[in-house]
RNA sequence: GCCCCUGUGGCGGAAUGGUAGACGCGCUCGACUCAAAAUCGAGUUCCUAACCGGAGUGUCCGUUCGAGUCGGACCAGGGGCACCA
C-alpha cells in the first residue's frame, strides 16, 4: 500500500461509498443534538466556479467536523432556479428556460458531487420545481390574509434593457445591476410586501445576532435608517390678491395644511420655506391649475435616477404663491414651494427648510435668495456669526430662537416635540429609509403570483385547491417583454368571486421570494404545506450560514423579513433564520492584457526562458491587477479541469490554506501544488509510519495534543488558514520524529484531524492504517488538557523592553530564581554595564523585563 | 458628503499588551540523478563581507516596565450608503 495517493481513484471510490452508506441524509429523530450547517445555493447559470467551490469547501468542514464532533448535522443543497439568465438563453439559443435551467442544475450537481461534498442530496430542491414554488404561492397567500401584502401604483425602477421593473436594491449607481442600462422611471400597479411593519423589529434584532460580522449588521442598519424626528403640520394661507388664483384654490381645498417631518426640530426657528416633493398630492392639485407648475413638475420628472444626474442637478424650485403660517409665531409667514430635492417616499414628502444648517436647504436658499438664519452656536461663535460657504452641522447652543435660546440641541429638540404636543400640532416620530418589498417582475421565469384581476371585483386570490399556479410551458421569446403577458388561453381565468371572465396576474415574484424561505424548506419538506412547524423548528435557525458579502443588505433582509412574517402568522416561532453568519472572500486572479490591450486568459499567458510573460504568439503581456474572478476581465479559472488534475482534496486544501476565509483569495498554480504535494505527505506517512516502532515520544505527543486543541479551535472560529498551517506543523513533526508507539498514534490522529479539510484522502489513509469503518463517521480526537503545557518553557529576557536573550527554565520557576538567572546572563550584563537594574519586571514563564 | 474596514518580508499571511514574521508560496544552496522531473535537507525581514550590533509591523504623537496589538492625529487602499430632511 505505497507509491503515491491516486485521487482519481481514490475521490470517485469514497464518493460512491459515502453515497451508499446514506452518510450524509440527515435524520430529523435521531436523539442526537443538531446543528444546521448551510452555504448560499447556487444559480444554476450551468458550471461553478471557484468562489463556489470555497464557499462550499467552507461549509463543508464545519459540516463534517460538527458530524464527527457527534452532532445530528443538516447540510443541505439546493438551487435558486428562477432568474434572467434562463430567459436570455430562451432568446439567445430558443431553448426553454425549464430545459436550460434543469441541464444546467445535472450539469452542476455532478461537479459539486466530485468534490466530496458531504450533502444530503435527499433534500435538494429547485426553486422552480412547483412542488417548491407552489407551496411558496400558499405563503403569500398566508402573508395576503394577514394583512401584508397590498398592491399599489407606483414609481417604478424600469429596466429598458431586460424590460422589467427592479427593486431599488437591483439599481446600482442608477443603472440596472444585470444589464448596466440606464433606469427609467416608469407607473405600474405592483405587489408590495409590508416590509416597513417590521423595520423596528428588524434593527433591533440586529442586536441579537451576535455570531454575525458587524460589517454586515452596520450595513443592514444603515439600509433600514431608521431617524427619530418630529412629525408637524403647518396651516396654509393665501396672501391677498393670490388667493383669487385657481391654483391657490385647488391647493386650499386639496389641503389646507401641509405636514412634514424633521429630525432637527431645534432648528425650528431657522426655518425659512416649506417645500413640498413634485410628486405630493398638493404640487399635483396646483399644477391641475397652472400650466407652469406642471411643467416644472414634469421637467423634474424627466431627470433620470443614475447617480450623475442626481448629483449634478441643481436646487430648483417653484413658489406656489402659497405661505405656511409658522407653528410658534403666527405672524411669521414661511413661502410654500415646490422642490426637485424633496422625495414623496421619504417621511410626509414634504420638509421646512433650515439654509443655516442643512446644506440642501442652504443651496437651494442661494439660489432662490432666502434667509439663511443661524439658530445654533458653537462656543466661538454669537447669535450673528454669519455663516459661511455652506451649512453648519455640529454642536452648540440654540441661539436665535425665543424659548429656546441657551438650549442644546438635544435639549431645544425635546422642547419642541414637548411644544407640538401638548399643542396639538405634531408628534415625535420615527422615519425609515426602508421601502416596502415590490415583489412583482414582469417576467416568465418566476413564481407566478397566485392572484386574479376581475373586472368588478378587483384583485382576488387563487383559491388554494387551485395552487400550484403552473407556469405554462408553451411560450415563445423571440420578441421581448413578458411572454405570459402575450399567452391569453393561460392569461384567461375565472373569478373565484363572482364567477365571471377574470384575468389572471401575468407578473411573477422577484427571485429573492425564493431564497427568503429555502432554508426553512430544507428542513422539512411535506408535500401537503410548505414545512412541518415542529419539525423545521427542531433545526432552525441556520447555525452557521456561509455566503457572499454581495448578499448583505439583499437577501439577508428579506430572509429576515420573511422568518419574522411567517412568525407573525403563527407559522415558525423564529425570530432569526440565522444564528451565524459568515461572509467568505472572493477567488481573485492576476489579470493580463496583450500588446493591444484586450484581456488574455491566464491559458493563454506563459512565460518565457527570461521569465517574461508572453503570449501564444510569443507578443510580450502586461500584468495587471489582481482582481476577482470574472468573464469580462478573463481572469477566470475553471475548476472542473483543476479537481481533475489534482484531485478534489487539494483544491479543497488550497481553498482553506493560506488567506484568512473573510478575505480574498489569489488563485496560483503554486498554491494549488503546494496542496497537493501536502496531499502525498499525508499519504507517505499513513502508508509508512504507522506500524513501525514502540516505546512513548512524549514531545511528539505533547505536539499532537496541543494540535489537536489548536485546529478544533481554529474550525470552531471558522479560521481555516489556522487549521491548515497546525496541520503542517504536525506532519512536519511526525515527519521528523523517529519511530515509536506514539508516532503511529500521531498519524492515526492526523488523518482524523486531516478528514473535514480532505476527506478522501482521510478515507483511503483510515484504509490503510487498518482502522474500522469510515473516517467520516469516526470520532473527533479528544486532547489531554495536562499535555498542552511543555515542562520546559523558553524565557524571554529583555533590557528595556529589547530582547536580549532566552532562558531555558522549568516551568513555574518562581519570581526570584528567574529574575536572578536573567541578571546572570552575560548578555544582559555587557547591557547593564556594571549598573544595578533599576526595577525588574517578571512574567512567570514568559519573561524577564529588567529597567536599566 | 456620511458611515465602516484594512495597512506586517519578494508574495498570501501568523502573533491572550510580553521572543514580530508561525505556516504556505517563491527564491538560494546542497543531496539523489548521466541529466531532468519528483523527493529530501539547509537557508531566506533589512543594514553590516561575517561576528558584535543596529533598524524594523503605512506616518507622527501618546499611554505602558514593555505596543503590530490600546488612545489621538494624519496618509494610503478598499467597501457600504447617498438630495433620506
């Protein structure tokens, strides 16, 4: 049993093994404890790629080492089927986006299985089967009856590209994230989840989620912007000959006051116009009466939403002839405009504006010729320090402002919300930046949206007996748009109402419906409802979830969200859905570019006798940044070549070695060679350094033992680079130590510890040293805490905190006796130069400091 | 603009306030070989030919017997949000 470790035959041989013993199906009644162990599923978009196969890897060993730590372990696989892509393929290629999606899925399933990963593919599930997605219908029509879903006519984010609306979070830097188009703004009537019910519950769950990276919790707190303010109303008056104007009218009788928000309600007397958003039911009335306060509503309209536009746009407005009668002085009159920089969807849609110390209201006050009128001071400055260039933000005390006056900020702001409230004019608030989930897409390749539209009675939902709403199979892409829309014998329906001719909703959920319950799916999978509460409860939440950053914001708070809805219905007592998170860096590569600038993938690069990278045609190649891997930089390495090379264990050894697991990853060939000659050191001693030899090796054992605490504590961090580089260190040692009983233990130990990083390599390695069973199934090493300590310890002597020399000592030498071997070394002594140290500084068994 | 993170050898990175550079990659030298590959051994922060020694964790300042680690200011790189009142 010698000669090198064969991973072509050794991977497929204890796959099929692991297959045939049912390993990895996880029994929800076992009397074991339980642990769900979960990674990101994947877009079938037809072969992984190395980010999947880290993040995979990752979850794949805290899978297996919680299995062999005893734990019941649920790790499950599934994939996020719906999506664009299959439709661009239907239009590209004409084949249909079930074909194209389910080859791709067999496809990726048969790469994911030559890694060894240890799944329980019994419970795989694919968005787009209806078993899944009508069960998903059923939901929605839970959350419907409960009061959260509604429909709306809306602004929306439209895509002229892929010819469908996006969520705001699908609109990067005002450009559609999939096609990089432009985003228009478009009215069409939506499905909304009430996402915004649970805004408070969402932020302040955030604080429970200890085992998540502050990173993300900050971001999904900023995304929620949450903002303490005060909610007011002022009264609108006309002035002289203008109320006569129909517009003044038309205003007046839409509305005679006009509500805002503010988080500064202690600049209350800097205020010095009221200014309404150009879609506020007030601008709309006056502009049904003037043409040119249409026209300027329409003008701002026109603007486009990328971030350019936004942010080279400037300040405008248009006096609606309008005053607002100011809360706390009636004779105080404050212009009513109507303001491009004012959005509806935030607070009431409409601001006061303080120049002094907001700078949009200062901007817009320059240019409009305003009062910009300073209410806080700071201590250098007085109630008439003009201000500057731009607004002033920072602490100070209230100046200018009558019963406010000396106040701090905090303290003018508790006053007026006091003020309004007991007047009767306002009260304290909280805004949020969080919209509600528009869930609607106007595309095929969704979940379709269980309602139907009747003519007389509205929306109506499908009745349950008629779920699952299949998505019909015969449809055409050759012209863009929604084929559901253009598919009438699917489109026609009956009210379930009133019985008469209806029509059914053509729109389908945006994916991230989908991959906001799959978790919960996993868990337990009925074919009569969604899940077994009892059952998914006895996994939720997810204990470790392993995924992309890119997910933050997206996914997570709609996961989130959807738990605490499903919670809210009685359906799941779970708060979260995930008790860990961990967000895994990105596979990056170098990037190359030829002599005339395109991109060159890295099997078109070499390099010459020279060491100069050149090209196919010998051209020389510039070497550019490393950079995540990706299509258009062609930095991209496959890995199904890769594991058919070196083997699946060496890559997964690769993907945990080296880089900390939340950092990126540089792909080298080196690195992927370092693995695997690792792989064969492990083989050579499992082969040779097992049966051989007797008697104790107390440092190696004292070396073992201490390995086996440090990669334990290392997996249980998720610090697999640590884990790596204690198994390096151990190899290297038993490597070294000459033969005895305690060396063949040590290798026994080290495949155990070797087994979740590289498990096929452990199997066949368990087969050789003649060991029971499979090594999957066999136990973690325990440690003996008395042998984690050397009875030997290296003392460090400093002079001033500089090193200079090592004491060996016994370990608990006491204070006296180290301090006086210290000051007996010669080193130290050249240093002290005959003085007597000033103070001595002993750390027991780790060093003397000695104060010259 | 606001919020956050990260700066350590040629490279990826280790280091409960206590011997900076574990481990891997790369490189150098050596062994084996007719030769090469593979493998094994030794070395590898910088300055000093070498020793002795000195410098050193982005920069500056501070706290401390002692700072990569704690505090402050700055510089550089990266990320998130962004007309959110």
């Amino acid at each position: 049993m010698t000669g090198r470790f064969d991973p072509a035959v050794a991977d497929v041989r204890w796959q099929k093994r692991w297959e045939d013993e049912r390993c990895f199906i996880a029994d929800t009644d076992s009397g074991k404890p339980k642990t769900y162990v979960l990674e990101m599923f994947p877009y079938p978009s037809g072969r992984i790629h190395m980010g999947h196969v880290r993040n995979y890897t990752m979850g794949d060993v805290l899978a297996r080492y919680r299995r062999m730590q005893g734990f019941e372990v649920l790790h499950p696989m599934g994939w996020d089927a719906f999506g664009m892509p299959a439709e661009n393929a239907a239009m590209e290629r004409g084949v249909h986006p079930d074909g194209w999606t389910r080859s791709n899925i067999a496809a990726m399933r048969d790469q994911l299985k030559r890694l060894g990963f240890a799944l329980d593919w019994s419970r795989e599930v694919a968005t787009c089967d209806p078993e899944y997605y009508g069960h998903e219908q059923a939901l929605f029509l839970d959350l419907y009856e409960a009061g959260l879903v509604y429909r709306k006519e809306s602004e929306v984010n439209w895509d002229p590209v892929d010819h469908t609306v996006l969520a705001n979070e699908q609109v990067i830097d005002g450009k559609g994230w999939r096609s990089g188009a432009p985003v228009e703004r478009r009215k069409l009537s939506q499905w909304f989840l009430k996402i915004t019910d649970f805004a408070d519950e969402l932020v302040d769950g955030l604080k429970t989620l200890d085992a998540w990276p502050d990173k993300v919790k900050l971001m999904q707190e900023n995304w929620i912007g949450r903002s303490d303010g005060l909610r007011f109303r002022f009264k609108l008056v006309g002035e002289g000959a203008e109320c006569d104007y129909p517009w003044v009218k038309a205003a007046l009788a839409c509305s005679p006051e006009v509500e805002v928000f503010t988080t500064r309600p202690d600049t209350i007397f800097g205020a010095s116009f009221v200014a309404v958003s150009p879609d506020h039911p007030f601008a709309e009335a006056i502009a049904s009466q003037n043409p040119d306060a249409a026209r300027f509503i329409a003008d701002c309209k026109s603007v486009g939403t990328s971030e350019e536009a936004i942010e080279s746009q400037q300040k405008r407005g248009f006096a609606t002839g309008l005053e607002a009668i100011h809360p706390l002085d009636p004779e105080w009159r404050l212009p009513v405009w109507i303001a491009n920089f004012v959005l509806m969807e935030y607070g009431t849609g409409a601001i006061f504006g303080v120049p002094a110390h907001d700078q949009r209201d200062f901007e817009f006050a320059r240019e409009y010729d305003l009062p910009i009128r300073r209410v806080v001071a700071r201590p250098d400055q007085d109630k008439d320090t003009p201000i500057g260039d731009e607004a002033e933000h920072g602490e100070g005390v209230i100046v200018n402002s009558g019963f406010l006056d000396g106040l701090s900020v905090e303290e003018a702001q508790d006053a007026v919300i006091r003020r309004a409230e007991e007047g009767g004019w306002g009260k304290r608030e909280t805004a949020y930046r969080l919209r509600d989930w528009g869930v609607s897409r106007q595309r095929y390749w969704g979940t379709p949206i269980p309602m139907i539209h009747c003519s007389g009675c509205g929306p109506v939902p499908v009745p349950r007996e008629q779920l699952p709403v299949l998505l019909p199979e015969n449809v055409s892409f050759d012209i863009p748009g929604n084929p559901l829309d253009r598919n009438e014998s699917w489109k026609h329906a009956t009210c379930p109402k009133c019985g008469g001719d209806a029509r059914r909703e053509t729109d389908t959920f945006d994916t991230f419906v989908d991959s906001s319950w799959y978790f919960v799916r996993f868990a337990s999978q009925p074919m009569d409802k969604p899940f077994d509460k009892a059952d998914a409860e006895s996994w939720l939440p997810v204990d470790q979830y392993i995924g992309g950053v890119e997910h933050a914001i997206l996914h997570l708070l709609y996961a989130r969200f959807w738990t605490r809805a499903l919670k809210h219905i009685g359906r799941l007592d779970i708060d979260e859905p995930f008790k860990g998170l961990f967000t895994q860096g990105m596979v990056t590569h170098e990037t190359y570019r030829g002599i005339d600038g395109r991109w060159l993938s890295p099997d078109e690069v070499r390099k010459d006798d020279s060491g100069q990278l050149i090209d196919a045609a010998g051209a020389s190649v510039t070497r550019g940044r490393v950079e995540k891997m990706s299509k258009s930089k062609r930095n991209t390495v496959d890995p199904e070549p890769i594991v058919a090379k070196y083997g699946a264990d060496a890559v997964r050894w690769f993907m945990l070695s080296d880089s900390p697991p939340e950092r990126d990853l540089e792909w080298s060939i080196g690195g992927i060679e370092g693995a695997a000659r690792f792989v064969q050191r492990v083989w050579k001693l499992a082969t040779t350094a097992s049966a051989e030899g007797e008697g104790a090796d107390p440092a190696l054992t004292r070396k073992l033992h201490r390995t086996i605490a440090a990669v334990g504590e290392a997996i249980d961090a998720l610090q697999f680079n640590k884990a790596v580089a204690q198994l390096y260190e151990l190899v290297s040692a038993i490597e070294k130590a000459p033969p005895s009983a305690s060396r063949a233990e040590a290798v026994r130990v080290l495949v155990r510890l070797a087994a979740p990083m590289a498990p096929h390599l452990a199997e066949e390695s368990w087969a050789a040293l003649g060991q029971d069973g499979l090594v999957a199934n066999a136990e973690w090493p325990k440690f003996d805490p008395a042998l984690l300590v050397e009875d030997q310890v290296t003392l460090a002597v400093q002079v001033n905190g500089k090193l200079r020399d090592t004491l060996t000592v016994p370990r608990g030498l006491d204070r006296t006796e180290a301090e006086s071997l210290a000051l007996a070394s010669e080193k130290v002594q050249r240093q002290l130069g005959g003085e007597p140290p000033r103070k001595v500084i002993v750390v027991p068994d780790r060093l003397v400091n000695i104060v010259a």
